[in-house]
C-alpha cells in the first residue's frame, strides 16, 4: 500500500504552569494500492484529528499519556484498506480515548 500523510494546523498548549501539554493537530491520509500513488486513480481519504495529551517528567522530559483519535471524514476506506473496517476502528478509538482523570 502506498501511503501519504499531511500534518496541519498543529496547536501546543502547555497547562498547569508548564507540567502537562495538550497538542493537536489535523491530518489528511491518502491510501492507494501498491504502485498506484502517482497514477491517477482513486485512493482512500482520511481526515482525522488528533489530541495528544502529556505530562513534564522529573528530568524535564515530556511523557505523551494520551492519544484521542476523533474521525471527520473517510472516502473508499473499506475498499482500498480492509483492515480500517469500522468495527477495528472502533476498538482502536475506545483504547486511546481513555483519558486519564488528572487531565
């Protein structure tokens, strides 16, 4: 599968006099089969956005402690990607949308 993702609008905010970070951003994945890239033929769209979640370490160090995946939009996924089949994709979404409760 060839594969490209763009990374926007990209947001830092640094909470709790500088001990836990929130970052998010947007991305756009293209998924085409293999060698079809550049080929003009349809691939799979996916716009998610992404919110990471993180606390400043002892040694100063930033920990990332969460990852929330929040879908927006998704074209021909289940035709070019069969493993991004809902029901994956909803375990995957329940396993990091567990934000701990300090956040």
């Amino acid at each position: 599968m060839d594969t490209h993702y763009s990374i926007a609008s990209a947001r830092v905010d640094i909470h709790e006099g500088g001990k836990t970070v929130q970052i998010t951003c947007t991305t756009l994945m293209k998924h085409f089969r293999a060698g079809e890239a550049f080929s003009n033929t349809p691939g799979a769209n996916n716009g998610p956005i992404h919110d990471f979640r993180g606390l400043k370490e002892k040694d100063g160090m930033w920990k990332l402690n969460a990852w929330i995946l929040e879908p927006k939009f998704a074209q021909e996924t289940l035709i070019l990607c069969p493993m991004c089949r809902r029901v994956a994709f909803d375990r995957l979404l329940e396993d990091f949308q567990r934000v701990p409760e300090d956040m």
